[in-house]
C-alpha cells in the first residue's frame, strides 16, 4: 500500500515532464491574436494528422473603432473541403474532427469596414480540444486517477505522433528515391542523346568533306 502512494506522484511528476518535454508531438492548445486588415484577410493553420479533434473559439476584440465590427469566417481542410464557414460573425465556434492528414486553415476577413480589426482565437486540437471536467464526471474519477487517465491519454498521442512522423519519413524516402532515380535515368538518356548527335555530325562531315572532295 505504501508502494502504490509513493507511485502516484512519480506518475505524475511524470505526465508533467512529458507536458513540458514533449511540445512537438503532444497536439496543444494555441491562442491567437490576429490583427486583421480592412482590405484582404489573414489565416492561421496547422499541420495535423486525421482522427484528431479540432476545437476553436474566435471572438472580435471590441474597441472604439470595431465596436459593430463583424467578419467573415472560413475553415478549409488540406483537400479544400469547407469545414466551417459564417459571415457577419462578432465572435463564434467550429470543432470537427481531421479525416485526412495535412494542412488545415482558418481564415478571417473584415467586413465592409474601413479600419483593421483584431480577434482573439484559442485554437486547441487532440487531448487540449478534450472536456476533461465531462469525462472527470461520466467515468466517476478524479485527483489522481484523472490525471493517469491524462497521461494515458499523452502516452497515446506522442505514440500516434511517433506514428505518423514515421509514416511521413517513409513517404519522404520514397519520394526522394524515385526523384532520384528518375534525375539519373534523365542524365543517362541526356548522355545519350548528345553522344548520338555528336556521331551523326561527325558522320555528316565527313559525307560533307568526301563530297566536296575536301579528304
């Protein structure tokens, strides 16, 4: 019994070093101020993998100039696939979750308005984009079993990670292997063609320089 109470918080000395050791393969919460243009719009995206969920709110920040200020919002998948798309909007929500890999992108435009304005997004995907207060209550846990079931949930996420970065160095290999390949066969036949050219204007001189009675 001692064991298993000297246990708990190594585990979660543990989840918190993996919280701060790990932010490239933990997928993390992100807040966002934008600056918009009265003219164009600005985008922010993210590279993620697919079955992760997607979590944003986004609000106008209200000054003297963007009181009434309202813009126009568009999310559009790696794909060009339109996820989440509201006009005249002062502040709002999207959530989905990722059905293929790749780059996703927010972007925001300032309607009929004469000034910049600026917005507030609190971007979170995969265990950030989680309600772990819903799930503490559904499963009935808390204190320490929540935060095991959190590192589980770590642990999980950094092995897909791991996963998917593995998948993409292989991706990237073959590629470069068959780019490779195909830049040295061009090379050989560029070789070829020249050697070849050359024999025929050797051979063409040489018809040239007979028939003139030259050799």
């Amino acid at each position: 019994m001692k064991n298993m109470y000297r246990s708990f918080p190594t585990a979660l000395l543990f989840s918190h070093l993996i919280f701060l050791l790990s932010p490239e393969l933990i997928p993390i919460c992100e807040a966002v101020w934008l600056n918009i243009p009265h003219t164009g719009s600005k985008c922010v995206s993210e590279e993620i993998q697919t079955n992760v969920v997607v979590l944003a709110d986004y609000i106008v920040i209200p000054d003297e100039h963007s009181m009434f200020s309202t813009i126009s919002v568009k999310v559009t998948s790696p794909y060009g696939n339109v996820l989440h798309h509201k006009e005249n909007a002062t502040n709002g929500q999207f959530a989905f979750t990722t059905q293929e890999s790749g780059t996703y992108m927010a972007c925001f435009e300032a309607e009929g308005k004469s000034h910049d304005i600026s917005i507030n997004i609190d971007w979170k995907t995969g265990i950030a984009a989680k309600d772990w207060d819903s799930i503490a209550k559904k499963e009935k846990i808390e204190g320490v079993e929540l935060e095991l079931t959190k590192l589980d949930a770590v642990v999980e996420a950094i092995h897909e990670s791991l996963l998917y970065l593995r998948n993409r160095e292989a991706e990237m290999r073959i590629v470069s292997e068959k780019t490779n390949s195909r830049v040295a066969w061009y090379s050989i036949m560029s070789l070829s063609i020249c050697i070849v050219v050359s024999g025929l204007q050797i051979l063409y001189l040489k018809q040239y320089f007979e028939k003139k009675k030259l050799i």
